[in-house]
C-alpha cells in the first residue's frame, strides 16, 4: 500500500507541477516529442517507485518503419510497462473517459492519442479511420485488440479494428505478449504489487499480405502469436 500511495503522489505532482509546461512546450514548438519522451521516462520512474522490473525479450524482431504493436491487457500496469520499451514513438486507442482527466487530457491529444467510444459505432469508426491517417503519416501504434482488460490475465478473442487499421494503411503488426502485469495490478483493484513484468515482442505479420475481406485470419495469426508468448496460466482455455 506504501507504494500505491507513493505512485499516486508522484503521479499527482507530475501532473500539476510539470505536465503544464510541458504542453506549453509542445503547443509553442509545435512538436509533441519531446513531451512523448519525458513522459516514458516519467513512466520508468513510476514502475522503479513501484518496486516493478520489466525484462524485454524479442526486441530483435521489432521491424523498422511505422507499426502496429499488438498487446495482451490485463492490468492498468500494461502502458506504463510497454510504451518505454517500444523504440520509436507511438499512439494509443484509449477510452473516451481518459479524455476527460483535467491537464493530462489535453497533453494525450497533442500526443496524438485517439479517443475511442465503443458504444458509438459511428464515433468508433471515425476513431480508426483517424488512427489510419496517423499511420499513414508515418505514426505507429499501441493497441490491445481485445478492448478491456483480461480479469484473470488469460488471453481474450482479439477484435476486428486493429486488423482492418493494419491492412488499409499497410503496416506489419508486431505481436506482444505481456505476462505478469495481472498479478501486479488485479483489474477493479488500485493497489499496486512489486514483481517482473515480462515484455515479449513475437515476429512480425506483414498486414499487406491480407486483403480487408481477410481481416479475420489476420486478426486470428496475430492472437495466435500473442498465445504462443504468453504463460500457461494467461493463455486463453
């Protein structure tokens, strides 16, 4: 609980005393990288107050150029985890409700954070045809193709709108198998655990191989490779 607490301060600081100039920064610059950057790091810290190790495993295999890594989520953990150890920057899909969070929320957007609402079909769709415009711009991407956190860490069914994004901009879809992550931070639960988190990056799909009529053998390789990487005890029954 004393690290829960202490994460949560230092979370708090870092959003009221530093975040501000750093979008002050990124609006007069007009260059949200250097904000992108601080940020991982500021996330490290975070994961080092926590008493959590992330090893990495399969880095070799992250091909160059724009990409789309394509996670497992289990836990609140799963961002702060991997996003640092992806060498190039990326975007996320994230819930409408992140959006709404005063100061940070202004920062996720200069950083090209899309919001996703998963009621709306509409607003849905107009959320992947803008994270194909980024992609296409030469932005890659975090995504967690099953839409909500796994509660007892096992792989769920992937769904379709990462694989159409992969195919209708062209891009390889990088799998990546986190394990640990559920057992630092349950799902419906705010109290963080000290441990390991196992980054493992699988070999890459080349999406232009697939037509979107394809998507879901797409959809089904990548999950595929996501399992293979995965413990026994998170990967899907």
């Amino acid at each position: 609980m004393i690290r829960t607490i202490a994460v949560m301060i230092y979370v708090v600081l870092a959003l009221v005393l530093v975040l501000p100039w750093l979008i002050l920064w990124s609006m007069a610059t007009g260059d949200a990288n250097f904000m992108y950057r601080l940020f991982n790091d500021g996330l490290l810290i975070a994961l080092w107050i926590a008493g959590i190790h992330v090893r990495v495993e399969g880095a070799e295999n992250i091909p160059g150029g724009v990409s789309i890594f394509a996670s497992n989520h289990a836990s609140n953990i799963d961002p702060a985890a991997l996003v640092p150890h992806i060498p190039r920057r990326v975007a996320l899909l994230a819930k409408k409700e992140v959006f709404k969070i005063p100061i940070l929320s202004k920062a996720i957007r200069l950083a090209k954070l899309i919001p996703v609402d998963r009621a709306d079909k509409e607003a849905a769709a107009e959320s992947v045809d803008l994270a194909i415009k980024y992609l296409r711009e030469g932005l890659s991407f975090c995504v967690y193709p099953e839409g909500t956190r796994s509660r007892d860490g096992r792989l769920l069914p992937f769904k379709r709108g990462t694989f159409v994004m992969a195919i209708r901009a062209g891009v390889p879809v990088v799998p990546v198998s986190l394990a640990g992550t559920q057992r630092l931070m349950r799902k419906g639960d705010w109290t963080i655990h000290p441990g390991e988190v196992l980054v493992r990056f699988g070999t890459p799909v080349d999406a232009e191989r697939y037509s979107v009529d394809q998507r879901d053998e797409l959809r089904q390789r990548v999950q595929d490779l996501v399992a293979e990487g995965l413990p026994e005890d998170q990967k899907p029954v």
